[in-house]
C-alpha cells in the first residue's frame, strides 16, 4: 500500500511539475511577444510620426524666417495648384522645390496619422499613451483644418484619402518625391493635392504669420509628447524584459 502511495505521489509530482514548466514556458512567450509588439509599435508607428512632425518643426521654422524677413521668392512662383498641372518637371526640382517639397512631406505626415488611425493594434500600446497620442494628434490635424479658408482648409476626410494614397503597391513604402510630383500633375487623382498645395501657398502670406506660428508651435508640442510617450513605452518594454525568465 505504502509503495503505491510513493508511486501516486510521484506521479503527482512530475504532473505537477510538468504543469508549473508549461505555464512558466507559456507566460514567458506571452512577455516575449508583447515586447516584441510594443518594438513594433516604436518602429512602424510612433517613430515615423516623429520623423515627419521633424521634418514640418523644422520647414514651418526655417519659413517663418523667410516670411519675417519678406523672403518670399522662392515659395511663391505660382498663385494656384492647378498651375502645376502645365509647368515643366524640372521646375519641380529647381524654382518650386520649396513649395512642393513642403507639401510632400505634409503628405508623408497623412500618411503615418492613417496608418495610425487605422492599422495600429492598441492592444499592444499602453491605453494613456494611446489616449494622449491620439488626443495630440487630433489637435495637430484640426489646424490643417480649421485655420485656414474654407477652399484650402484640409479636412479629416481629405487628409485621409491623401495619407492612403501615399503608400505604393504595399503598405511598407511611401512613394517617393518623382512619383508624389507625377500624382500632382494627374487630374484624375491630384484633387486632394491641389488643395494641399494652395494650402502651402496660403500659409506663407504675409498675413497668415500668426497661424503659421500656430502650426509650427503645434509640432513643436506634438513631437514632445510623441518624445514622452516613445521614452514611456521604451520602458515598460524594459520591465517587460526583466520580468522575461
């Protein structure tokens, strides 16, 4: 009797054991991907927002020293977008650089906030970060809309549709400046672009010093929460990791 008691309970034992491993085995993969989400979530979504929020801080600067100092040449050799449309390529590159340039990477900026809005798995990003990444980026995105007239202002609907199509064949890729100045001489698909465009044109008038400050001081507030939220995922991706058997 007492030796079939010894076999039950080691029986149990190694039942045992063998149920605490899996479930050891089982939370650490668990950790182990969530970390690995959350990496994913810093390098496709969060860091590519701030890149772009980078590169409009620091134009949107550089241009209201130009427009300070009634240096205006070289952002407004056209009056309208649809001017585009019969100007040589080369201008794209030489006298309308500035101008273009500057609604690409407004374009390129869309297209991250789509893909955030649409395409990022929450469920891996800590929910106050979340709520505050998206409340950031909401006030970021109305001054396209609000501070500007009613024939350049860029609405949710419109920046949408600009961000989705600056992807190529896959969802990896922006295209690149050639392609996005191609787009814009297109009539069947540079609607949504004209209007960025005048836009840009808009937004470097003399009268509209204010609200570019506006812009610029939102990127400026945009990027230090993005800072701050990048720093705060970084480090519960640190306790996740040192909880990691």
């Amino acid at each position: 009797m007492f030796e079939n008691d010894g076999l039950i309970i080691g029986v149990l034992t190694v039942v045992i054991a063998d149920l605490i491993l899996k479930f050891v085995f089982n939370w650490n993969d668990r950790r182990i991907h969530k970390k690995r989400q959350r990496e994913e979530i810093n390098m496709n979504y969060l860091h590519p927002l701030r890149v772009y929020a980078i590169e409009l801080r620091d134009r949107w600067g550089h241009t209201l020293k130009k427009v300070k100092k009634k240096d205006l040449e070289s952002m407004q050799f056209i009056k309208k977008a649809s001017e585009v449309i019969s100007i040589d390529s080369k201008w794209f590159y030489e006298k309308g650089y500035y101008l273009i340039s500057t609604s690409y990477i407004i374009s390129c900026f869309f297209a991250q906030y789509y893909k955030f809005k649409f395409h990022l798995p929450i469920m891996y990003m800590k929910q106050d970060n979340y709520n505050m990444l998206n409340k950031s980026l909401k006030v970021f995105n109305n001054k396209f809309r609000d501070t500007f007239e009613a024939e350049t202002g860029i609405y949710d609907i419109i920046q949408y549709d600009i961000g989705q199509n600056m992807y190529g064949k896959t969802d990896d890729h922006l295209i690149s400046y050639s392609d996005y100045c191609i787009r814009l001489k297109n009539t069947e698909v540079n609607g949504g672009l004209l209007r960025l465009v005048n836009f840009c044109i808009d937004s470097v008038k003399e009268h509209r010093l204010d609200l570019l400050k506006e812009l610029h001081q939102a990127a400026c507030e945009l990027i230090e929460n993005l800072d701050a939220i990048i720093e705060s995922e970084i480090k519960s991706n640190d306790i996740i990791k040192s909880q990691t058997l």
